[in-house]
C-alpha cells in the first residue's frame, strides 16, 4: 500500500512543494488548512484534486495547531506514516511584535502535536522544522553541534520546539527528527519575506509601477538556498535508519546588500538608485551572518544542495518578472479583482 503523510503548514511555502514531491513519490498525501472565509490555498493550485473524483490522494483537513482536540482527531483519522510540523508564524521581524502568539503556533504548537500523536496512538515518524534562528548570535558556520543563542521570539520558540522533539524522541522512542534548514527561498515565498519583498519589487521598478525599496539592515550574512531542494532534504530524514538531526544549507554566504544588487543587476539596473533605508525594517535585536555546515546530510543522506544564492535570485526575479506580466495581460485571475 502507498505510504500517507500529513503536512502542517500545507499551504505555505515549503508544504505546498513538500506535497508536491510526496505525490510524485506515490504518497496519499494530507494537509492541514486553518478554516478562513477566503480561499488560501493558491499555493496548491497545480495539485488540487476535487474531493469529489475517484482515487484521489490529496485530502484537506480543517485544523488548527492550537487546537489539541482536533490534531487527535485527524491524526486518528489518518493513521499516517510521517508527519512533516511546518507550520509556525515564521516570520522573524513579525515575531518582535506578535511574540506570545509566535511562542504558541512555533513553540508550544510543536509539543501540541507531539502529544496528539502519543494520545492518538498512532505509530508514525515526526519531522520537526527546526530554524538556523536558533543559532542567532553565534558565530558561524554553524551545524548540528553548534551551541544556540536565538535573538528573536521567533528564534526562541524555535529552540524550544528543538529541544521538546527531543525530549519525545529519548522519552518515548519515537522516530522524530529536526531539520535545522537555513534560508530557503522560491517563487513561492510570501511577498513579505525579505527576499520576495526585494524581487518582486525589482520586477516593479523595472515594469514602471515602483520607484523605491525600503530596506532595514543590509549588512545581514546569510546561507540561501532553493526551498524545492530543502524539502527533499526533508523526506530523506523520515526515511533514513534511525532519528537524526541534520542541518540542511548550502556553505556560503551573502549579505542582503548581495542579493539586492544581483536582483537589480539581472534586469540591468543600479540598485543604488532605488533603495533607501527605512528603520522600521530593523529587528531590535539583529542575527549578523547565518552560514550552515551540511557535511552531514551529505554524508548521512546523500543530500547537498545544487541551486545557489546567483541562481537563485535569477529564478526569483524571473518568476516575479512573469508573474507581473501575467497579471497585466490578465492571464492571472486575482480574487480581489
């Protein structure tokens, strides 16, 4: 029989081509969705089967992460042979403001479903998306071994989702992993994140319908990679012998002020014509350089990442150049038109 998986975070980024890669993989795959009076699946649209057509195998759950009762229920409902915990508020700069509310979905949700799995009493491998957050202050590179100091809410509540998946692990001999991931970014990423803020405003000012981008610290290291790559990386934790924790990264290092000017120079413009520096996108406590060490997801899994931080943003730029076509031509339907 197929394998099955349940996703949080499904519709985010790193869930919608987690499901991706578990479908071409003959998994029966299921998400859990927060209900919303707005469609917020956009992500899913290229594998969206209607729960009306035989053998379907991408089923969507009605749920929540803070919701106990309900993670019980589906994962009884579901009986599945991996869960991937990939939902969160991840956003970093938005956890200094919403920091209790990041401790509840991106710490203690993580415990929340833990003990749903012991409670629901289903025999299933845990993956847990661990943050190179959690490094925060200390120096880099960074891996597996590497001591935390988060500076963030964010960081924090990641640190404290690492270390319960561990206790789980010892306490309870259950298969459950971290994936420490370093940035990892797509087309797919949400407009607010640094990276897409950056190229889809430089397919803006190119097309004439932006003069300027806002930036806080430019200054910032950090380890991007191609999120599609990061999700591979993933399913090879839950299949390998015995629960580990890995890091997943590229060993190399950008600074923002790097890839805003790759991104302007892709479409032959000077980036120091159109950025200006604005201090409400400053943390009030900054992460200086985030560089990730993956000796051991190459030598553990066979995992090292092929797509880096040029190509990268030349794939983002590109995406969010067509995009922006598209909806001009009016071959992109947008809901709030």
């Amino acid at each position: 029989m197929a394998k099955s998986a349940l996703i949080t975070g499904i519709t985010g980024q790193d869930g919608s081509y987690l499901a991706e890669l578990l479908l071409s993989k003959g998994y029966e795959v299921h998400g859990i969705v927060r209900r919303s009076s707005s469609f917020n699946t956009e992500r899913l649209d290229d594998i969206y089967q209607d729960p009306h057509v035989a053998n379907q195998r991408l089923f969507l759950h009605f749920g929540d992460l803070n919701d106990g009762v309900t993670l019980i229920n589906i994962l009884r409902d579901v009986n599945p042979d991996e869960v991937y915990n990939l939902g969160a508020q991840s956003h970093v700069r938005v956890s200094f403001d919403q920091p209790v509310f990041t401790g509840d979905v991106t710490g203690v949700a993580a415990m929340r479903l833990l003990e749903a799995v012991r409670a629901a009493r289903v025999r299933t491998k845990i993956y847990q998306a661990s943050s190179s957050e959690m490094f925060g202050a200390t120096p880099p590179p960074q891996d597996e071994s590497t001591p935390f100091y988060p500076r963030s809410p964010y960081g924090a509540a990641k640190v404290y989702a690492y270390w319960v998946t561990r206790n789980y692990r010892e306490a309870y001999d259950l298969f459950a992993v971290n994936g420490i991931l370093f940035n990892h970014e797509s087309p797919r990423r949400g407009a607010t994140f640094v990276t897409r803020k950056v190229t889809r405003a430089v397919a803006r000012i190119q097309a004439g319908l932006q003069d300027k981008l806002y930036m806080g610290n430019l200054d910032a290291v950090r380890d991007w990679g191609y999120a599609p790559e990061y999700v591979e990386g993933m399913w090879r934790m839950l299949q390998a012998p015995k629960p580990e924790d890995y890091v997943l990264a590229t060993n190399t290092a950008y600074s923002v002020r790097d890839f805003v000017r790759m991104a302007f120079e892709h479409v032959g413009l000077d980036w120091e014509k159109y950025v200006d520096y604005d201090a409400r996108y400053e943390r009030p406590t900054e992460v200086d350089a985030l560089i990730g060490d993956y000796s051991k997801a190459r030598d553990g899994l066979g995992w090292k990442p092929k797509v880096h931080t040029p190509e990268l943003v030349r794939i983002m730029v590109d995406a969010d150049i067509k995009l922006l076509e598209d909806e001009r031509t009016g071959r992109l339907v947008r809901i709030d038109k």
